[in-house]
C-alpha cells in the first residue's frame, strides 16, 4: 500500500455518510461532503466589497478541480463556490457563499 492508498482510506472515512459527511448536489451530481460554517454577513460578496454574504466551506471529493461559480444544494439552499482553498488529491476544501446583499441584515 502506498501513500496515495493511505489518504484515498482517509477520505473514504471522512466522507462516509455514517460519519462526517452529508448528502449534497454538486453541479446537480450527488456527493457526500462536509459542512463547515464559517462565517455570517461577511464584508464583501461577489460583486463589491461594500456588500455582505454569509460564507461557508465544504470539503469534497470531485474527479475534476472545482470550478469558480459552480453550485452546491445542501439543505434546500444553493451556494456557489467562489475559491478552492485546499487540495489534497481529489479532495477539496471550497468557499462558498449565500445570501449576497448590498448591506447589512
């Protein structure tokens, strides 16, 4: 077994539903993530930096690098990814957004 079969053991750990993870659509794919909330009525958004968003990360395993503005369903809410923050193999740690607004709430 090499270092790769180690880390792909890994993931497939994180990544199981009976544990961390959690059923999501990613560009209307179902995948298995993680949820990691990081931040409500961030300064900025996609558009200005006058406006605010809410920001969170989740961590998943996709066959291609993720793509700016790709979209993810997770609780009947859609969020779009805005950067790759980790990579490690196929698994990625992405920021997303969600309620961008021109000011604050």
């Amino acid at each position: 077994m090499n270092f790769k079969d180690v880390l792909k053991e890994d993931n497939d750990i994180f990544l199981n539903a009976n544990e961390f993870a959690e059923t999501i659509l990613y560009n209307g794919i179902e995948r298995t993530a993680i949820f990691e909330l990081a931040e409500q009525n961030k300064k900025g958004n996609s558009f200005d930096t006058d406006g605010y968003s809410d920001v969170q990360y989740f961590y998943v395993q996709l066959d291609k690098k993720p793509k700016i503005m790709d979209e993810i369903q997770y609780n009947f809410e859609t969020y779009q990814v805005t950067k790759i923050v980790e990579k490690d193999n196929d698994f990625y740690k992405v920021e997303t957004v969600i309620n961008e607004r021109p000011f604050h709430r």
